[in-house]
C-alpha cells in the first residue's frame, strides 16, 4: 500500500469500485450483542444507544402467531402497521414508507435528494450515516456546528444553505449530544429552509424528546410549504432494535413515493411488521419504559456532575459528558472492565464520552469504573 493509499484509507484492491466507495474510511462495525453469546462473558453493553429491557410481551406474541405465512412475501406497504402510524399522528397511511430502521430511509433519503455537485447541510457531530449517504452520492457535505447545548442550531444551519444545497437534515434530540431542539429552532428552520429544498428532520429518540416535554415536531413541519419528511424507528423507546423497523412520515405524496421509487422492495419483513405494530399497540408498556428510562438518566447525569464532570443536557437514552482528557483512553479503559461506551468520533470533540442509560447496575458499575479511571486507579 502506498503511503497516500495509507493517510487516505484507499486501498489498490478497491481500485474497481465508485470514486466515493475509495475515499470512504475502512468499514469498522461496533461490537453487538452477538459478539457475545455466553450470557456468562457477555459484558455491559451501553454504548449503542439500546433499550436495557426487552420490549412489549405482546411483540414475542405477535411474532409467533404471524411465523405461519413465512413462505410468503411481507406486505409492500405495510399497511396494518401504516395505519396504526397514521391514526396516532394524523399522517395519511399513504404518506408512511417504512424501512429497515430509520437507518435505510435516512439513506434514501440522500439519494432522492442528492446528485453529484450537490451540497447537503448537515449537524456535526450527529448520526454519522447523513455524511455518509450524501458522500456516496458524490454530494459536498457542509457540516454545521450545534448550539452551546448540543442541539441543532438554526442560526449555523441555515447560514450553511447555498444555491447548490438541495438537502437539510437536522436531529432532535441529537446524537451523541443529547440536545434537543426548541419549538422556536425548529420553526425556524422550517421556514427558513428554501422551498425547493428537501428537509429532513431525524426524530430517532422522539419519544424519549417528548416524555423530556419536547415540541411537537409535526405540528411545525405540518406549516412548512417545501418537502419534508421526518424519520423514526422502533428500535429506541419501544426496545425493539433486533426488528429493524423504521419509518418515514413524509410531508407530501410527492416525497413519500419519490422514497418508495429508491427503496428496496420487501425490506421489512412481516414479523418485523407486526411485532412493530405489537409494540406500537401497547403505550402503557411504552409509557413505563420511558419513566423508567428519565429515571436512570437522571441518576446517571448526577453521578457524572458529582465526579466533576461537565454534563451536556439531554432528552434522549443516553448521557454526553466532557472529560479533563481525551476520551479514547478513558472508553478502553472501561472497556477493560467490561463496560462498553463511545466517544464522539469527532476531531472537534476528542474529550466527550456517550454513555447510554442502562439499568440501575449499570449505572452503579460505570460511575464507579469511570470515576476510578479519574482518580488514576485504571
């Protein structure tokens, strides 16, 4: 390999594929729960955002009395799923594509916007797959800075759009800050946004934003005159990330089929539909995960305090906090003990750590692990 192949992370066997798939960085997926399949070695695995508990009972339920169609194609639409979606949020049926989590409609969604030469702005730091999916297109990426508070700021964003911008995307809250965007920023973005230019706005951790007393973001985006769609997914707050089920509320009919023209076909399968729907039927197990969940943040926001930590305000399942140093070293050292975090991943942001709310022992390890590793004891 050759030293500029080095720096850049190319390499010559690759020297057949898309200009775009060169200079992306070397694929390197997190470590999942199926690294570990002996319960007994399986260690605290809070750095990806996950539900601590399991979901719903009636998901398992749904799921086991729907395996009897399993030679047959899933619904396209999803329309039993759709329908429960659109009586709840007052979206039309039609207007809700689904998708392998909100993941695959994020991508979707840059490649029905983006064309090479465009430019889409983007929060930074936040979901990485939005830089990602416009860079496959050959789209020019304009990362924008978030507030004090580590939402999304309307003032950076909209200052960002040109006459080549085609997409927008912010997240509330957002990833891995945990802010969250007010009533007011949100309004604003969305009639600041040009109307030929599609607005994406990434609701992964709505419910969790929501039960925080969190705007409500359809009502704002519902004033908006140009194209937009929001994205969320079941595999937060209903705990049900082995599903992979996502979907898209979308702003026109325009926007919804332009998304199912791109999209592959049959990607959700039926047990993902209707274990979603299961999940979706039973608010009150919703209701209680999500006080359950505030509970455990709060805690685990006071402990990081009392260590001395600046702690980043947060609406969602997890907790940012600012170490005095890098957190690279501070991350492997936890993991040492068994206890899986996440930095930023951000060269701005070399010294924040993500910590996901887990359950109560959880939290108890973590502060006592990381606040060893202060004290110079790991």
């Amino acid at each position: 390999m050759t030293q500029a192949n080095a720096q850049s992370g190319t390499s010559p066997a690759l020297g057949w594929t898309a200009a775009p798939i060169r200079t992306l960085p070397a694929y390197r997926g997190p470590t999942t729960f199926a690294d570990f399949p002996d319960p007994a070695t399986r260690p605290r695995l809070i750095h990806l955002n996950e539900s601590p508990y399991p979901p719903s009972p009636r998901v398992a339920e749904a799921v086991l009395a729907a395996t009897h169609d399993l030679n047959r194609y899933p619904d396209i639409y999803g329309r039993e799923l759709c329908s429960r979606i659109g009586d709840a949020t007052g979206i039309p049926a039609g207007r809700i594509v689904l998708g392998c989590g909100s993941d695959e409609l994020i991508h979707f969604t840059a490649v029905i916007a983006l064309s090479a030469g465009d430019e889409a702005v983007i929060p930074a730091p936040s979901f990485p797959r939005y830089a990602l999916s416009a860079r496959l297109g050959g789209a020019v990426v304009r990362r924008v800075k978030l507030d004090a508070g580590g939402a999304c700021d309307p003032g950076t964003i909209l200052d960002a759009i040109g006459p080549r911008t085609r997409l927008v995307v912010c997240c509330t809250p957002n990833p891995p800050s945990g802010g969250m965007m007010t009533a007011e920023a949100l309004a604003a973005v969305a009639k600041g946004v040009p109307d030929d230019v599609l607005l994406l706005v990434d609701e992964a951790y709505c419910e969790f934003g929501r039960h925080a007393g969190g705007p409500d973001t359809l009502a704002i985006l519902r004033k908006r005159k140009g194209p937009w769609l929001s994205t969320r997914t079941f595999s937060k707050a209903y705990a049900c990330a082995a599903l992979r089920v996502g979907y898209a509320l979308c702003g026109s009919d325009d926007v919804a089929e332009a998304l199912r023209r791109a999209k592959l076909q049959f990607n959700v399968p039926t047990l993902s539909q209707v274990g979603a729907a299961a999940a979706f039927d039973d608010q009150a197990y919703l209701r209680t995960m999500l006080d359950r969940i505030a509970g455990e943040r709060d805690r685990l926001s006071k402990g990081l305090a009392q260590l001395g930590l600046r702690v980043l305000p947060t609406a969602a399942n997890f907790v940012s906090c600012a170490l005095p140093g890098p957190a690279a070293p501070a991350m492997a050292a936890l993991e040492r003990q068994g206890i899986f975090v996440r930095d930023w991943r951000d060269p701005e942001h070399l010294s924040e750590l993500r910590i996901g709310v887990g359950t109560p022992d959880d939290t108890g390890a973590t502060l006592a692990a990381l606040g060893g590793y202060l004290r110079g004891e790991t």
